[in-house]
C-alpha cells in the first residue's frame, strides 16, 4: 500500500501544470475556444515539445511509457485547464490502441508521429443506433478484394475534426475488427460539431469505404479494444477530478470573498455544510480515479470492469454535485460565460455522459454483483 | 503509487487469518454472527484474554507498553480481519481511548496502574463525557469537581455512558474551574466506579436494549491523584482523544461484512422468478453502496497512509466518519427494505429481527462521536479553512 508518486510521475504533473499557469490561462483558452478549428495547433506542438504526446508510448517504441499513473498525473492538470486540445482522444485512447492491438510496422509508421504531433488519431467506436453501449456496434468491415470495404456510423467522435487518422471498430463476421481510416479517405463524411463542453467532434459515416489489406490493427479485437476503452476511461477520470478539483477551489475562494448581510457567505453553515459535502464527494472521487488508474491494465478484463465501472459511477455522481452546487453557490455569477465556473460545469457534464454515462455503469457494476 | 498490500502485509493478513480461524471461540462468533448481546461482557473479555495471551492485546499501542507496535497498516489489516471473521470488537474506552490519553498526558505510576489491566481486561472502562444539557456542546459541561484537600468531591451525572453497566473505572470530564472560560475550566479524572456515591441506570432504547447508562454522582471523592495530566487542561486530552476516536469509527471490515451479509440474503430472496440481487431496482442500491464503500476503503487507506507519517489523526478523520456512518445505516436500512413487512413481527432476541434490530440500533452511529454536523463543522472549518 502506497500512495505516493514517483519523482518521474511528480514531474510530468509538474511539467503541464506548469505548462497551463505560463501559456494556457482562462483567458488564452477563451481564444483557442473561439477560434475557428476551437483548438490550437501551436498548444499541441508545445506538448510534443514537452513529451507530454509520448507519455502512452513504450519507452522501447521511443515513447516515455508514463503508464496509467502517469497519465493520470497529466490528466489531473488538463482537467485544471480544461484544454481543448486533443489530448485524451490522441495521445492516450489512440496511442494506446495502437500501441496495444499496432503490428511492429503499423507502430513504427504512427507512433513517431503521433508523439511529435504531426498525425493526430482518433479512435471511432460509439454508435448512436447501440444507445453508445460500448460492447455492440454495427458498423461492418467486409472483405474486398485484397482489402476492406467498410461501412457504418460512428457517433459523437471527439475531436473527429482534427484527426487525419481514425481507428474504426467494427465487425469482422463474428469478429471484431480495429481498422486504421485515413480521415480523408473517399466515402468518409464527417458531420462537425462543437460539444456542450466546449470541444470539437463529430458525426462520421463510412460509406463503402475501400481499405488496403494492411489497414487493420490485430486480429479480433473485442477484448482488446475492451481494454483500450477502459484504459481511456481512467484517463478521462483523472480529467474529471482535476477539474472538480478547480471547481470547488474557485467555490471555496469565491465563498470568502462574497460578503452578504454584512458577512462572507462562507461564514454561513448552510453553505459551510454544502462545500464539506462538495469536499467529501471530491476526496471520494479521487480514491476513484486512483483506483480506476490502478486497474485499467489489469489482466483480468472482469476486475478492471468493475473497478471502472464504480469509479466512472461515482465520479459522475460527485461532477454532477459538485458542479451543480458550484454554480449554485456562486449564485447568479455562477451562470455567467464570464466566470471559468459554468466552463467546469460544462465540461463535468460531459464527462457524466461520455465512455458510458453513469446509469450504463451502475447497471454494469450491478450485473457483476456477486454473493460471495 | 500501489493499492494493494505488499508482500510482508499480505503475509501479515495471512497470519492474522490463521490465527482467528483457529483461536477465536466459535460460541463468541456464532453470538456476534447472530448480533446476540446476551453475554457482551464475558465476550469482550474473553476474547480480550485470548488477544492478550497472543501479545496481540493493543495493536495500537507502542511495544513499551505491552503493546504490538504495529504500523497503521498494520493494525488497519488486524482490524478488518477480525471484523470479517465476526470477532468482538474490543471495547474502545480502554484500549484506545483512556488508554492514549494515559501514555500521552499520565504520569508514570498511572501508566504502571492503569495499562497492564487495561491489556489482560482486568478492568473494564466505560466513558463519562456527555451530560443532559452537554451534547454536541461538550464544553459547556456542568458535573462539578471541587477540590478538598488531596480529593476531587464530585457532584453531578453523565449520560449516554456506552456499557458502563458493566464498567469497573470511568474517565469523566469534570468541572474544576466554574469562573474560567467553558473550555478552560475542565478537567481529566479517572474514577473507581466502586466508589460510594455513585449510581449506575440502564436507559432504555428504541431497540428495546440497555446499551447505555446515565450514572449519577452525589459527593463522590476522587483522590487527586486520578488526575490526568494538569487541572483544567482536560479539554486538551479530550480533543486528543476524539481524534483517535473518529479515526477508529471508520470500520471497513465491519461495514463489508454487512453487506456481504445483505448480499447473502437478497440472493437467498426470489421475486418474479430471480432473486432480489439480481432484480434491477433492488440490485443498484445494493451496487450503489457496494461502490460508495469501494472508494471510502480507498479514502481509508489515503488517510492511513498520510497519518503514517504524522502523530494525531488530523481533520479527514471526520470525512471517514461521516460516509462510513453513512454508508453503513444505508446497508442497515437495505436489510430491513429486504425484510419488507416481514419487518413487521418484532422480537429483538429472535435472529428473523436482526436487521430490524440493527436498523434501529445504528441510527446512533451519525450521533454519537461528534454527531455528523459537527464533524461538516469541524471539515468546514479545518479544511476549507472557513
């Protein structure tokens, strides 16, 4: 049992925080955000600079293999500066299902590049016509020739926009089939959009889209890419915490300054009680995020579920909490665009939403119940 | 970072298994399995005895006084196994109440006195702090302590005194100095309950049990010498005391085998041709609190893990208190929605009454020990710094 961090871990977290204080402030991401692609190209090539798109790849690839503790170091201070970047899709779910389903040749052709951030991949699994239930999809790869042809809907891709690569899964008769798409490939349609959090993504459909025979990753890859999906999803916890985390710092601060009836409102138990319950729903969710970065690589695909599953049950229970009652607290300020509070707010309700919604993993935690 | 025990703790747990599955009596775990309080006193004791013989007695205390010298971890361990095998828990108010107060602020002759018989259950400690008008105020405690040659004459009552029925001593906070300021004026006793003016009445509960106790003081002399520490400090050792408690009431082992035990019974019950773990809406509760007692074992072990490095719990203490309060009256209440009208029929000595018994029972476990407002009060105010 041990609960500290390395000092390699220590200075990655470091390292992005640093990163977002110097060149990612509030104001700095407000333009990013109304730019026209909504992120920005110069932040991503500083993050290569910094290694931080090479955490996820294997120090044998030429990577820095910071490992889950590592990313979930670095998601923390992204999910401070809530970056719009797209690291999570990239540089942690694509990297990472390349790096695990990749042949040698498929990982020397991308990973090089997706480190130093001249390729950007995304990976295109949820489906809409599943209800986003990860473990049925319906888009199809067929044999053609001496390749693919692949057809299918992919729903709320993040950061579809920006990828010149997308990872297709789809099914391979009884199989399942990881395919490598080149973003502009002929039959591709993208339909863009900007999320309720801010981020860029969209709607894709393949049309009888033609792919060479070297295009897929691995053989049937429903459990690895099980495995990658459970991988992302500790990643996107330790961005949720970070910016419970900031939310309930900005609550507390703003709670000390606010004076009403001649006080701080802080001073008041009401609130008092309201921000120690903030406090408990935030210590209990990072005990979360470290267990899910605990067990998203571990071997048995049934433990990493159900740890995963809880965490992702009650981290969305404590964003939703304690972004509901930042913005309460904060009282009409709290529902301004001004203030960075109703961006956190924003940005926790789509963590609730995405990689499986809180109700999809309760139910799948419940159906692991066993009484024994 | 590592979530799991290492090998010399495994090894550990590993030995403390072994020793419980082979000298734990099995009468005592049956009553305990069963919540069966008939005989609570020779249990404690008797299984008290059989931890000291071991060595194991305190696991909290450092090896000088007889203790084992275990590390949080450690006694973290030692504590969920004996939960999980349905061990009493030992009785709190020597080992790990009075007891820390004695080696911290006691003189050496009350350390030789009090601490040996604490170990081997020669005496049975019960705790004298609240008072009818003195709840979750503590400090404005009235029992008066005035001073009359080399003897405290105390007059006055306690209330809510946890199986003092049975108690041989009593640590009391008393009242030395009306004039000064409530928390200024209070002091730290130890007193023999077989001293005259002292009158023990069980009081009645909502579960039909005698579990607590108001004890009257009429002119009850206490030497001096039964002083803990310097007069009028007591509110220090106090505060040094609840500390210790708070950290204790988190009981992992214990609330995972509750609710090992709710999922024992719901698999065991059948509604529309499957049983009720696996009924959609009885099933989330039952996984909703599996995963809220997942992150709090988490919590659990953060905060044992930084105390490790510090002396006296600090304020996150409350934190575990109050989720593992609730965390635990939420598996009691399941047990009784899983009763359903079965809960009806109560008889309290009977095993079919056991939730319903439990439910009513642990309604205490959000009052007592800083009731749960105080300790959002004590959060707000040491960790939020508001």
């Amino acid at each position: 049992m041990d609960f500290s961090f390395t000092d390699e871990q220590q200075m990655l977290l470091d390292t992005t925080r640093r990163f977002i204080a110097e060149g990612y402030s509030f104001e700095h991401r407000n333009r990013v955000r109304a730019s026209a692609e909504g992120w920005s190209r110069e932040v991503w090539a500083q993050l290569a600079e910094l290694g931080l798109l090479a955490i996820n790849i294997p120090e044998e690839d030429g990577g820095i293999g910071a490992g889950p503790v590592g990313t979930l170091l670095v998601g923390n201070a992204i999910g401070e500066g809530m970056l719009l970047e797209p690291f999570w899709s990239s540089a942690v779910v694509a990297t990472h299902a390349i790096v695990s389903l990749g042949s040698a040749e498929q990982k020397s052709e991308w990973l090089p590049r997706l480190a130093g951030g001249e390729t950007i991949a995304v990976l295109a699994h949820d489906e809409a016509s599943t209800r986003f239930d990860a473990m049925t999809i319906e888009t199809r790869a067929t044999p053609r020739g001496e390749g693919w042809e692949l057809s299918g809907r992919k729903s709320a891709v993040y950061h579809a926009p920006a990828a010149d690569l997308l990872l297709v899964s789809a099914r391979v008769g009884e199989e399942w089939g990881l395919f490598a798409v080149p973003a502009d490939a002929s039959g591709v349609m993208l339909s863009a959009y900007a999320t309720v959090d801010e981020q860029r993504a969209g709607d894709v459909v393949f049309e009888k889209v033609a792919l060479a025979a070297g295009s897929r990753l691995g053989g049937d890859a429903r459990l690895s890419l099980q495995a990658v999906l459970d991988y992302g999803l500790a990643a996107l916890c330790a961005e949720a915490f970070g910016a419970m985390d900031r939310i309930l710092a900005a609550t507390i601060s703003y709670s000390r300054s606010r004076v009403q009836f001649g006080a701080p409102i802080g001073s008041f138990q009401a609130l008092q009680h309201r921000m120690a319950e903030m406090l408990m729903h935030l210590e209990q969710a990072r005990s979360m995020s470290y267990l899910a970065a605990s067990r998203c690589t571990d071997p048995d695909p049934a433990t990493r579920s159900a740890a995963l599953s809880a965490a992702k049950t009650l981290m969305g229970q404590a964003a939703r909490y304690i972004g509901q009652q930042a913005v309460q607290l904060h009282g009409g300020m709290g529902m301004t665009d001004e203030l960075d509070v109703s961006h956190y707010f924003k940005r926790l309700l789509a963590f609730e939403l995405r990689c499986g919604t809180t109700d999809q993993h309760l139910e799948k935690y419940r159906r692991q119940l066993r009484a024994a | 970072m590592d979530l799991d025990f290492n090998p010399e703790e495994q090894t550990f747990r590993d030995d403390v298994r072994r020793f419980l599955d082979t000298e734990l009596p099995a009468d005592i775990r049956d009553r305990m399995r069963r919540d069966d309080a008939s005989r609570i006193r020779d249990d404690i004791v008797r299984w008290q005895q059989i931890l000291h013989a071991k060595g194991w007695g305190a696991p909290g205390w450092p090896v000088e006084f007889g203790g084992t010298g275990w590390s949080k971890t450690q006694q973290y361990i030692f504590e969920n196994e004996c939960a999980l095998a349905d061990a009493p828990a030992q009785l709190a108010f020597g080992i790990k109440m009075v007891a820390p107060v004695i080696m911290r602020y006691g003189s050496a002759e009350q350390q030789q006195r009090f601490l040996p018989r604490i170990l081997a259950a020669q005496d049975w400690w019960c705790q004298g702090y609240s008072e009818t008008g003195s709840g979750s105020d503590l400090a404005s405690l009235k029992m008066k302590a005035e001073r009359e040659g080399d003897e405290y004459v105390l007059n006055g009552h306690k209330v809510w005194n946890t199986l003092g029925q049975f108690a041989d001593w009593i640590f009391c906070l008393v009242r030395t100095d009306p004039s000064a300021k409530p928390q200024k004026g209070i002091s730290f006793l130890l007193i023999d309950m077989k001293t005259p003016g002292i009158s023990v009445r069980p009081t009645r509960l909502l579960d039909g049990t005698f579990e607590v106790n108001e004890i009257r003081f009429d002119n009850v002399r206490v030497p001096v010498s039964n002083r803990v520490g310097e007069e009028n400090l007591g509110w220090t050792y106090a505060k040094f005391l609840l500390g210790h408690e708070r950290t204790n009431i988190a009981g992992i082992g214990f609330f995972k085998r509750e609710l090992l035990r709710l999922k024992q019974d719901a698999a065991g019950v059948l509604k529309d041709g499957r049983s009720l773990l696996e009924d959609p809406a009885f099933g989330n509760k039952i996984a909703q609190v599996e995963i809220e007692l997942t992150a709090l074992e988490v919590t659990n072990m953060r905060v044992i893990f930084a105390e490790a490095a510090k002396q006296a719990p600090g304020p996150e203490a409350s934190m575990l208190k109050i989720r593992g309060t609730e965390i635990m009256q939420r598996i009691s209440e399941l047990q009784v929605e899983l009763l359903g009208p079965a809960a009806l029929a109560y008889r309290p000595d009977d095993d079919g009454s056991r939730a319903t018994a439990a439910y009513l029972n642990l309604r205490k476990l959000s009052i007592f020990g800083g009731s749960n407002e105080i300790q959002r009060n004590i959060i707000a105010h040491m960790i939020l710094g508001l």
